[in-house]
C-alpha cells in the first residue's frame, strides 16, 4: 500500500494533479509490474478503510495534513479503488466463461470509485487541480464498460421493462450507454462550477468532452454530440477560450467537430476545424495526424476540388491505399477506373464513413474528363491572324458521350449524357448550355471549366 | 397517520370552492359516490348555490371519517393515495352541496378506498360481460369500437348517450350485489348526465388513465393485486384470439397474454379481416398487442419475423411511418439473429426510406451492414441504385429505377419522387436552352403522361412556361428562373422522420 501513498502524498505536496491521477490508475506502472496485487493484497477487507484512514488523515510522518472533510473523501475514493483493483485483477485471471460476470463487476466498481469522486468534488472540496483523477475515471471507465458489454454478448437483457418491443440497441451497449451517463455527470460538476477560473474545474472540460464525443461515436449517436457543444456554447461568457487548453485536449476537440460537421455535410466547418487540428497536432503523433487527414483529404476534394499530393501522403501507406486509386483516377477522367476503385475501396471508406463522400469525387473525374473532350476540340478557325484564337466552344453531345462511355462496355444513351452534363452545368463545373434540338452544347467562350484554366 | 387537522386544513378542500364558481362538476367520480352510497338524499335544490364554504365548520363526524380514511391500518396497498383523496374529496363535496353534510351516517360511511375497490370489482364485472358479449357475437370487437368511437365523439358535441356508451368502469350495472343494497334514487339521473357533458381534454386524458388502471384488459382477473413481477419471461395462459391493445405500466398478467398458437390464429384472423374490412385503426391496434404479447413472453422465431412483416408492409402501405419504424428496427434485430423472413425486401426498404430521411449516418451503417452477396439481390441492387443515382444528380437512372421498383418499395419511393422531380426540374432549367419539348420532361421524370407533367409544372406556377407549337407542347426551360430551385428547396428542408398517423 505505501507506494501508492508515497506517491499521493508526493503529488498532493507538490499539487501535481496527473501524477496523483496515477495512484488511481487501473494498470500497473511499467516499473511497478504488480503493483496493483501487491496494493490489493497488502490489506484486505476488514482492515482496508482503517489503513486508509491511518495513512490519509492520521499519517504524523506526513508533511502536511488534509482537512478532515478532504482526507475522508479520499478515503472513500481509495476505498472504492482498493475493491475495483480486486474485481480487475478476478477478471484478468478469470476464465472465459466467467467474463461477462467479472468485468460486469469491474465496471460496477469503477463506477463506484468515480460516483466517490464526483462526491468528493461536490460535498467533501477536492481542488481543482486533481482534475486530471477524474481523466484517468472517466478514461477506464469507457473502457471498462466496452469490455463489460462485450462479455455480456447477446444474452438477453432484463425482462422487466415495459416495452411493446424488445430494445436490441439498449441491450448491446448496456454499460457503455451507462458510462456515457456517468461521464456527462463529471462534464456537469466541471461545466457549472462556479469557481474563480484560476481554480476551476472547467479547465477539466475538454478532456471529459473528448472523451463523451469518443463514447457517443463508439454508440453511433453522434447527434449527442451536438448536445455538448451546445452547452459549452452556452457556457462560452465564463469558460477560458480553447486555446488557454492543452494542446492535446485542442487537437482531440476539434478533430471531433471537424468529423462531425464532416458526417453533417458541412464541408466548410469541418474544413476549418480539421486544418486547426492537424495544424495543432504533434508532429510524431502519425496515428492522430493519419486520422485527421481521413477526413480533412475527402474533405478538400469537396470544398477546393484538390487531390492529395504523393509528399503529403508518403508517411502514411494507409492513407496511401485508401487515397491514390481514387487520386489518380480523377486526374486522368477515368470514369471507370474511378467507379472500380470505389467499389474495390468501398468496405474500408464505409467503416471509415467517408464512402458517400468520396463518391461525389465522382463529378471532379467527370469534369476532367469533359474538360479534355473541349481541349481536344481544339480551336475555331481564326478569322484573320491577329486576333487571339478561339477554342471551339459548340461541340456535340454525341462527343461527350462517346468520352463518358470509354472503358465501359456499353454506350450510354444520349438522354443520360445530357443528364450528366445538365448537373455538371447545375453545378457550376461547366458554364454552358444544351441545345436539345440541335444535339449540341454550347460552352462558354470565357472560362468553360471555371477553375481549371481553360 | 397525521391529525384531522392536517387533512382539513383549506388546501385539501380548496377544489370544492373553485367548483362553485364553474357550473360543471369537475370530475366524474361523483356521480358514482352517489349511485352507490345512499347517504347523500337528493339535493332539494341543486341550482341554488349553497353558502360559500369557507365558513362551514366540518362536522365532528366528518373530521373522524376523513382521519380514519388516512389511518395507515385502512389504507389499501391498490388504491394510490391521490385517487383516494380525490375520492373522499367527492363524496364530501357531494354532502355538503346537498346540505347532507349532518344527516349521512359518516361513522359507517365506507373509506374512499374501499368505495374505490367497490368500483373496480364492479367495472370488472360489466367488463367481462362486455368483452363475454363480444366473443359471442359475429361483429368482433372491430364494430364494437367504432361504435365506442362514434359515441365518444357524440358526448363531446353534448348530445344525448345511452348507459352502453358508458366507458366500462363508470357503467352502472344493475346486476351488481353492492349496487342490490342500495336504494338508488332515479332523480340523480339528470345530474348524473350533466357530468358527462363538457368532457374536456382534460378529463378525457383523466378517463384514459383510469381506463389502464382499473377497467380494461386487466379486470377479467378479478381478485386482482397484481401478480409479483417475475424474472422469466411470461406465459401467456390468454385464449381469446383479439385484444386491445394498452401499453403495460405494470409485469404483465398471464391471463391476459395470449400464448404463441393462439396468436398463430390470431395472425390469420387479422389477414382476413385486413383483407376483407381494410380497417387500418383496428388492424394496428391489433398487431400492436399481438406485438406485445410477442415480447413479454419473448417468442423470437420466425412466426415473429412474419407478425413484424405484415404490420410493417400494412403501415407502409397506409404510411404510418411511425408504426413502419418501429417494426423495422425489430425486424432488423430479427433478421441478425437469423430467424428467416424476407431480410432482402427490408433492408431495400430500408435504404430506400434513409433516402426519404436524408439519413447519411444511417445509410452509411446500412451499406456497412450488407454483405456482397446481399447487395446482389434484386430489391438491395435497386434500393442501392436509387441510392447512388440520387447521390450522383443521374435523375434519369432515378426515374427509370423508380418506374421499375420491386415489392412495395414504390410506396416509399412516392414519398420523396415530388422533391426529386423539383430538383431535377431546376437543373433542367439551367442546363437547357431555349426550350425543350414536354414530352421530354415527361420522359425523364417519370411521368405517365404528358398532362401529368404539365399539371406539375403548373402545381408550381410553371403555366408560362408551357407554349403550344407546331410540334406540340413546348416547355420552355431558359425562362424558368428559380421558381423550381425555390420549390425544391423548400421540399428538401427537413423530413419529418417520426411521421405518426
């Protein structure tokens, strides 16, 4: 037991908030291999709140003393620890069958220490700055209930709810749904206290809000999402502004609302937070900057029409499978090849939730494409030398159609060309128009392709 | 308990004088007090108001029965305390506006608990016999309740109603023993009338939620605390193929479940009767309860796939979404558990209604949840196709896809055909000039004729755009403007996703 409050009193001393988050920490230090055995066998259930209470409050080797209110909700908090470490190191030991029981419990007893904790910010004065305890709660506590849930498979849930039909959701991602209650318990004790900033618990929000945007993705409900920021924009008059954060909470955040503006359709928002994240990103955190750019690549193709480039892209080979088929495909206006490499990515974009936006990279290959049928048209016969020559601005649909049915093997019909052109024109990809009757489209003599140069 | 004092103290008795001042008793509990407890003689002159009531001084007697009401050894584990004191609230109320307050023999008056039990027992009776009748005439329950409907709706507007219409625990059944011991005067009757009328919302949310606690499905089980909820699932001992359905608020009670064959013949007798009588009301509050029944016993086989199925093409077909929503996401549980059905017509339909919604998470989570081979199938083939033409702007494959739709997809399709029909219209009129012939609007959208696309254009004050020559009617597509771009737009805002009938 006397490591783990060596270190308490150490951190509580220097007012070190993360190496106190450490003493409550579910997983043994690297240097401490059984360190948490060696905590839960060193007393045992008679015994552990007197041990507890000898070495937080009456301790007289100890350089300070805890107000008595502070030293037993500490008590408590180690108390409810000291049974989540037995019922995790039963589970880690426990056999296959009993794994849904033993981490049902593990989770139960997390829950436990961190309902202790939200006590100890709300009745016994825990400080501010031991926010970094309710991190490492909130942390395990996610993870905890994952595993819960996935022991617990798909045994029936409880019969005793009322409702006409069965809830399959609710009874998957029971613990996690739970966890995510809880976690909005601690983001509301650090949101509405009421403390001068310089000792607020506000600045533990971001770390909570990252951690309830991860819970409410693993959950697919991500409209929750919206719910938070609303409350911390409510909240904005009293809230330090995101870049008085660590930078790690910044870069988590706001990777999260680019990705949820991105399932949004918000292309420019999610545009702004994500560049602000990779900007912010640690530049050896090639995991988090990968994932930043599985959304901001998908992203620029929409909003500027622009294609990752091979230097970007070189440190991530799976940035590199995912992307350059695509890539290369729009460049060259390969209809076909673009719809094969989709279809042959298609697995890996869903999971990633980026498919039905890559596929609208679609329109970028088609204008490509049509811009080199009007390239190739080549120029209008110059009406005498001095004049700049004129590129050839009425061409056939049939020739359209002819270039969209390449590498296809059959011809698409006239009417779904015109269609296509129609949308290229709706969509300001091409300036222009049909003329039906005469089977033509007219092409604007100033900038037929906006944005391309010709 | 707490002394007299505390139960009459003003607040407890306030609702008697904010009764004054409205004409219309407030609840409808009265009448009953009256018809079954003979104390209160007649009123001799009900129209004059009596003396305000702050003034009355509570007789001693009445003092004693409101405190033994509240006396913890009378109190009844079934009767909720707020039913109680609305209860002796009425009975007192009932005294004093009668002047009866000093004549009624209040020490062997019965509690306004066990008046309330009375009651319930008494509903159970007329229930029974009720649902007795029913099961021997050939109309089935489907009549009876339009008829209960109608009559609902004839009390609201204030016109005449016979005891029938009675919901079942206000009937008055004259066959009842309490009911034998009580010399019940007639002259009540008209007062008793007059406390039907004005049936507000109010009451009428109030009349419901009595109707779950004491009268309904439940009463067939007449000694009835209700059973100890238990940790397995029910099993349902219920042999009567219909039931209404009511949500649970408590365990369910066996009796009233019916078990997996009887609801097999259940199955059938709706498929008849959807057949013959096409009564949507009924039909979903029919499968609504076999769902239940389904759940509460938790039978999970293939027998529930099809109940799930055929509630959900009826609720398609008559777009109810709500109830079309509800049986897909079981269905869709189901069909992961392997249980058989036809998982390929509803994941297309599923697909088919994310479109409608504009859901990209859920669509994106249905592409995530089908596998090669499914997305080879026929209707998941279409639903998908109708997926990417949409996403790519190809209104012509849309419509050609939407003229060929499997099953009962085009029920789903109709919903959101007007708002693709506006967007391919807008881009149409940017894309082609000058003009264009209709009958290519005709073509590409998917109408069935010409008029039917010239009556769209003009539903959306596109008259001038059409013009009559010499190789027919012209649609003259430079001219448009943003009329159809203003139109989609507004089609396209939000899809209300719930949809409830």
């Amino acid at each position: 037991m006397d490591p783990i409050f060596d270190d308490f009193r150490k951190a509580y001393e220097e007012g070190n908030g993360y190496d106190l988050s450490m003493t409550l920490s579910p997983v043994d230090p690297d240097d401490q291999p059984d360190r948490l055995y060696k905590f839960f066998r060193s007393t045992n259930f008679a015994q552990v709140k007197k041990d507890l209470q000898y070495r937080i409050l009456y301790d007289n080797a100890a350089p300070f003393k805890l107000p008595a209110e502070e030293g037993n909700g500490w008590v408590e908090v180690y108390l409810a620890y000291w049974k989540a470490v037995g019922e995790i190191l039963n589970a880690e030991n426990a056999p296959k069958s009993n794994a849904k029981t033993s981490w049902t419990k593990v989770y139960d007893s997390w829950k436990e220490m961190t309902n202790a904790l939200i006590r100890g910010y709300t009745n016994c004065g825990f400080e501010a700055w031991t926010v970094p305890c309710l991190y490492v709660a909130g942390k395990y506590m996610r993870i905890f209930a994952i595993k819960a849930d996935e022991a617990t498979g798909a045994s029936a849930g409880s019969v005793n709810n009322f409702q006409d039909d069965f809830n399959p959701e609710a009874e998957k991602n029971e613990k996690l749904e739970d966890a995510a209650r809880q976690l909005n318990r601690i983001f509301t004790i650090c949101l509405s206290d009421r403390a001068p900033l310089e000792e607020s618990r506000k600045w533990g929000i971001y770390n909570i809000i990252n951690l309830l945007f991860k819970t409410y993705f693993k959950l697919n409900s991500i409209s929750l999402s919206k719910n938070i920021l609303k409350a911390i924009q409510a909240y904005r008059g009293d809230m330090p502004t995101l870049d008085a954060f660590p930078k790690a909470h910044q870069v988590t955040f706001k990777y999260y609302v680019g990705v949820i503006y991105f399932l949004e359709e918000n292309y420019e928002e999610s545009e702004k937070n994500l560049t602000e994240a990779w900007q912010l990103c640690h530049k050896d955190a090639i995991r988090n900057k990968e994932l930043i750019l599985t959304y901001l690549i998908p992203c620029h193709l929409l909003t500027t029409h622009t294609l990752p480039t091979q230097a970007l892209l070189s440190p991530y080979p799976r940035l590199q499978r995912l992307f350059l088929p695509l890539s290369r495909c729009i460049k060259k206006g390969d209809l076909s090849g673009f719809d094969a490499a989709l279809v042959a990515g298609e697995d890996e974009f869903v999971k990633r939730r980026i498919y039905l936006t890559l596929e609208r990279g679609r329109d970028i290959a088609l204008r490509n494409l049509l811009r080199k049928v009007f390239i190739a048209g080549g120029f209008e016969d110059a009406k005498d030398a001095n004049t700049p020559p004129v590129r050839r601005t009425r061409i056939p649909v049939a020739e359209f159609g002819a270039a969209i049915s390449l590498g296809s093997k059959e011809t698409m019909d006239s009417d779904e060309v015109e269609c296509l052109l129609a949308n290229m024109i709706y969509k300001n990809l091409m300036k222009g128009y049909i003329a039906r009757e005469r089977g033509i489209v007219v092409l604007s003599k100033g900038g037929a392709f906006p944005g391309t140069g010709v | 308990m707490r002394g007299t004092n505390a139960h009459l103290d003003p607040p407890a008795y306030h609702p008697v004088q904010v009764r004054q001042t409205f004409n219309p008793p407030p609840l409808h509990y009265m009448p009953m007090a009256q018809q079954q407890y003979p104390p209160p003689p007649p009123p001799s002159q009900p129209a004059e108001a009596p003396a305000p009531r702050k003034k009355i001084d509570w007789p001693q007697p009445v003092r004693n029965y409101v405190q033994r009401s509240f006396e913890p050894q009378n109190l009844l584990d079934d009767v909720p305390r707020s039913e109680m004191e609305v209860k002796l609230k009425a009975t007192i109320t009932s005294a004093t506006d009668s002047n009866t307050l000093e004549t009624i023999d209040w020490d062997n008056l019965p509690l306004p608990q066990q008046m309330i039990r009375a009651e319930r027992a008494q509903a159970a009776i007329s229930w029974q016999q009720e649902s007795v009748d029913l099961r021997m005439g050939g109309n089935g329950p489907i009549n009876t309740r339009d008829v209960n409907l109608k009559k609902r709706k004839s009390q609201e507007i204030g016109g005449d109603e016979d005891s029938n219409s009675h919901p079942p625990w206000r009937t008055t059944n004259n066959r009842n023993a309490l009911e034998d011991r009580i010399t019940f005067d007639k002259r009540q009757q008209p007062f008793h009338d007059d406390t039907h009328k004005g049936t507000s919302k109010f009451q009428k949310n109030l009349e419901k939620r009595q109707k779950r606690f004491d009268g309904g499905y439940k009463s067939t089980y007449k000694a009835s605390p209700s059973p100890e909820p238990t940790s397995g699932p029910v099993v349902g001992t219920c042999q009567v193929l219909e039931k209404q359905y009511f949500r649970l608020t408590s365990a369910p009670n066996p009796s009233q479940v019916r078990p997996e064959p009887i609801l097999r013949q259940t199955l059938d007798l709706l498929k008849k009767k959807w057949k013959k009588e096409g009564n949507y009301g009924y039909i979903c509050d029919q499968f609504k309860s076999m769902r239940q029944d389904l759940t509460v016993q938790r039978i999970k086989n293939e027998f529930t796939v099809t109940v799930y199925e055929i509630h959900a093409r009826i609720a398609l077909e008559k777009g109810d979404l709500g109830e079309y929503n509800q049986c897909q996401t079981q269905l869709r549980a189901l069909y992961a558990q392997k249980l058989g059905g036809n998982p390929v017509e509803f994941k297309a339909y599923r697909i088919l209604y994310f479109i409608h919604t504009s859901n990209r998470t859920a669509l994106n989570d249905v592409l995530a949840d089908l596998t090669t081979a499914e997305k080879e199938e026929k209707a998941i083939k279409h639903a998908l196709d109708v997926r990417s033409a949409l996403a790519l702007g190809n209104y012509h494959r849309f419509f050609r896809l939407y003229l060929d739709t499997p099953n009962m997809g085009a029920y789903l399709m109709d919903m959101f055909v007007v708002r693709e029909r506006l967007a391919a219209l807008s881009n149409i009129c940017k894309a082609y000039k000058p003009d264009v012939k209709l009958r290519f609007i005709t073509e590409e959208l998917g109408f069935e004729s010409d008029g039917d696309a010239a009556q769209f254009i003009c539903d959306h004050n596109g008259q001038h755009l059409l013009e009559e020559k010499d190789d027919g009617l012209r649609f003259i597509s430079g001219k448009a403007g943003q009329i159809f771009e203003a139109a989609k737009s507004q089609a396209f805002r939000k899809v209300d996703i719930k949809g409830q009938i």
